[in-house]
C-alpha cells in the first residue's frame, strides 16, 4: 500500500505516490494507493455544521467540484470559506495550524526529533482520523508493507505521526519520496529524518524489495494504479499528474540543485499506453493532465500534441520560454494547452548571464505575448534576491513586466534560496557569497543555505522592492488578484479570463 500522508492541496493526486503506484502497476504488481491528505480534508470538512454561524463549506465544495471554470473573485470566497473551516478545525489542537495548502506544528517543522517527541507524546489532529479512517482500510487490505511517500515538509509532521501509528498497529514501513530524495541529494539533514524515520528508500520506487526493473526508470511504463479512494478531488474537472521526462532537460542554471540528476525523456508510446489504461469514468469528465517536468521537452510534448486531442484532452505545465513556444502557440492552444508556467525569472540580461541561465527576457517577451495572443493562460514566474543583484537589474524587470503588460495572466516572485549543494555554493567565493555555516543548527534540516552577499542579504533588498514597487505596477496588481492564493497551480487553468480557451468538462 502506498500512502500519501496530509497535508497536500486536495485538488489532484501527489504526483510522487500517484506515479510509483502507476510504474508498480505496469509491471503486474499489486500496490494500492490511498490519499490521506483528500481524505482528511474531507474528514474535516464532514465534521463542520451547516447553519448561521458555520463556514458555508457544502456550498463552498459544490461550487469547486462543478464548475470547469471559477470566477476569480469567487474562487477566493470560496477558497476563503474552506480555510475558515480548516481554522476553527484547528483551534481544537493548540499550536497546530492547517490550510488548504500548509500545516504548522507546535514545533519548527525543520526539526524531526521535536516532532517525533509532539506525536510520541500529545494528542495530534490526526490521531482520530488514523482510528476512524485509515485503521477499517489496513484491515480490510492487510498490506505486506506501506509505503508512506512524503514530497513536502509540509507532510512531514502527519508522516511521522503515520509511522508511529502503523507501527503501533504491527505493520512493515517504510519512508521515501521526493522530500528524503533532495535531502540526500542536494540539502543538510537527511541523517535526522533517519533517526525518526529508520526504514527509508530513496529514488523513484525502482530500489523497494522484490521490484525488478528492466529498463533505467519506473516511469517508462505505467498503467493506472489501484486507488483505494474514490476520485473526490476538489476540482471541475480530473487533474491528471504525468511525467514526460525526469531530471531537467534545460539543465544550464548554476544554483540548480539538480543538475547532475540523470535526463530521462520518455516518448510518445509510454504517454499513449498510460492514457489507455485511465478509467472510462474518469475520460469521461475530460481531465486536465499536469505535465510536470522541469522543464517540458519539445519533441515529447509535440509528438503526444495528436494523442491529446485524439482523447480530448487539456494539459498545462511549465516551461523555458524559447522561441519555438511563440511559432507553435496557436497549435498547442488548438491542441488543448490551457495554460503554460513560464520561468522568465527577470528582466536583467547580465543577471541572467551571470548565473547561466540561459533565457533571454526578449524571447521571453515574445512567449508570453504570443502565448496570451493565442488564448493560452500565461504563469509568470520571477525571481529575485539572487547573489550581487543591483537596483539596475531590479529596474530592468520592472520594464520587463510593463512590456508583458495584461498579456501576463498570473505571476508568481520567488525570493531566490540558495541550495545546500550545488555548484553555486561549491563556488559561493567567485560570486561574493559568505555562507553562514553558523545560523544553520545540527538538529535542523535544510533544504537551503543562509548566506550573504557583500555582507548584505539581497533577499531583504528583494522582498522590499516587491512589495514598494512590483506590486503596485497595474498589470501585476491585476495579475496578482487573478491568481489564487490556495490549491497551487491545478485551479489555475479553470480561472476564467477574457480571451483565453475555457476548459469545457465532460459529464460526470
């Protein structure tokens, strides 16, 4: 069994477990998969009365799940109402904060041990529902062994309290997922989570006991998993999780801290099997697949282009912005692309050179103005704060995103974080960069590295300048009141907006 703890924004399945499940599954071996994020969100959303005085939750659920398209200023009543509810929820468990996208514990959520002690020791508010919930599943199932897959910190807090409770219950665990993958791999720390997390994995899945793969990766062949749950995310339509390509096909930015990652791209033929084998009453409600590579491959994403329309299908996922994108808008968007996240990052050439980038802000022009002109949602991101940035670069976005004007539909400001290991902190002296060795403590994981540029921190600098000058351009204050604060990026090709293609769901 392979279990996807809270707390994960309930709008799709997470990709991580959902993936494994799908590879575990083409290959003829039987791993269920179950989410305990969507179930206890909809655990806590039965508990909240109807009636004055209470969040108007039903309502609230019902305008999600059946409409294709969400009105921006609705979608955050809405979204609004959900959260009230997740909050009143939590006043019952003091010190502990839940959201539709986050979960704070009484403790710094960076330190493992800290939370082993919470969940060992206090009542937490998933004990109830690993009772009521989760306990009828395991025994109506009896899995040899769960798999509990954790990809953010925010799942860490659940996850631990998961473990102790199957282990509590006689039940083989073990840990892995992309959290315990980039610990290992590029962030400080990896040995604490062993400590309270003994059996651990890392990789795709390829590495569990008794799997074995005849090819380099999990994902070149998948089936449709087994899912224990019912498809009840909160959302207008299905929303597919799909992996053209793992590792980063771009592969030139100096901080990234996946370079040295090996590149597989899988084509056509793997895409093509997989949708056949997606339940008719899931095609039926046409989903929306969320590609989510790195960046998209070209070749893959213009060979299944025929596929998708062939199924009837939409699909959004982020992308470089190259010149290829501009001549092939109006054919993606004829193909089913309903929205594209665009890292342009900034309007500063030098910047971009200087950190290797490899994007030109001209060319990223050109994509979101054409991307936009062809009906397709454009998801700007940007990012500031990097090593040695000067007023002049700052000044040089801010041109940027004038010349986007309105054809920027929503945006998102990075302040940049410096990975732990990656070729940037290798060289932190070439750059001017003062690690802070000392801020960082022994019981703390780390994804990233406090540092300072010059003896300043342009992350302050950044944040600064965002909220005084970014935010008060027209064109990114209408950008930004567009764009939802909860439920990430599987809501944003349902907003509605003038000139852009409207995602028609099937029936359901």
């Amino acid at each position: 069994m392979i279990i996807s703890p809270p707390v994960i924004t309930p709008s799709e399945p997470p990709s991580g477990a959902f993936l494994l499940a799908a590879g575990l599954e083409a290959r003829g071996i039987s791993a269920g998969f179950l989410d305990l994020s969507l179930e206890f969100f909809s655990y806590i959303f039965g508990k909240i009365p109807e009636g004055r005085g209470y969040p108007a939750v039903k309502s609230a659920l019902t305008y999600l799940r059946n409409n294709s398209n969400y009105h921006p200023g609705q979608h955050r009543t809405v979204s609004g109402v959900l959260n009230s509810a997740l909050k009143s929820f939590s006043k019952g468990y003091p010190g502990w904060k839940i959201s539709l996208m986050d979960l704070t514990p009484p403790s710094e959520v960076h330190r493992p041990e800290e939370l082993l002690r919470i969940c060992n020791q206090e009542v937490t508010p998933f004990s109830e529902f690993w009772e009521e919930y989760l306990l009828p599943i395991l025994q109506k199932h009896l899995p040899e062994t769960v798999l509990v897959s954790l990809s953010y910190l925010s799942q860490l807090p659940a996850g631990i309290d998961l473990v102790l409770f199957l282990k509590s219950n006689g039940y083989h665990v073990i840990t892995g997922g992309s959290l315990l993958n980039s610990l290992d791999r590029t962030g400080k720390g990896f040995d604490l989570l062993r400590r309270v997390l003994p059996e651990t994995i890392l990789g795709d899945g390829s590495l569990l006991r008794g799997i074995e793969i005849e090819d380099d990766s999990l994902l070149s062949r998948l089936s449709w998993p087994y899912m224990l749950n019912s498809w009840q995310y909160i959302s207008g339509s299905p929303v597919i999780p799909y992996a053209l390509s793992t590792g980063c096909l771009w592969n030139k930015c100096l901080f990234c801290p996946d370079r040295k990652r090996k590149l597989s791209i899988f084509g056509k033929e793997v895409f093509e099997e997989f949708i056949s084998t997606v339940p008719p009453e899931v095609m039926k409600q046409k989903p929306v697949i969320h590609l989510l590579d790195s960046t998209i491959p070209r070749k893959t994403l213009l060979d299944i282009l025929p596929a998708l329309k062939e199924n009837n299908l939409d699909f959004y996922g982020f992308i470089r912005p190259e010149k290829w994108i501009s001549d092939h808008s109006d054919m993606l968007a004829d193909h089913g692309c309903l929205m594209l996240q665009l890292g342009a990052e900034s309007g500063s050439y030098s910047l971009l050179d200087r950190f290797n980038k490899g994007i030109d802000p001209e060319t990223s022009l050109e994509v979101i103005r054409s991307c936009a002109g062809s009906g397709i949602r454009t998801y700007v991101y940007m990012l500031l704060g990097l090593p040695g940035e000067t007023f002049e670069d700052l000044d040089a976005s801010v041109s940027f995103l004038q010349g986007a004007g309105n054809s920027i539909d929503f945006i998102n400001f990075s302040i940049f974080n410096l990975p732990t290991n990656c070729e940037l902190s290798d060289r932190a002296d070439e750059f001017g960069i003062e690690l802070l060795y000392d801020d960082s403590p022994e019981d703390v994981i780390r994804l990233y590295m406090p540092f300072l540029c010059e003896g300043r921190n342009p992350r302050i600098m950044a944040r600064d300048f965002i909220t005084e000058e970014l935010n008060q351009l027209p064109s990114v204050s209408e950008a930004l009141l567009r764009t939802p604060k909860w439920f990430r990026t599987a809501h944003f090709p349902l907003i509605e907006i003038p000139g852009r293609i409207s995602h028609e769901a099937g029936s359901s």
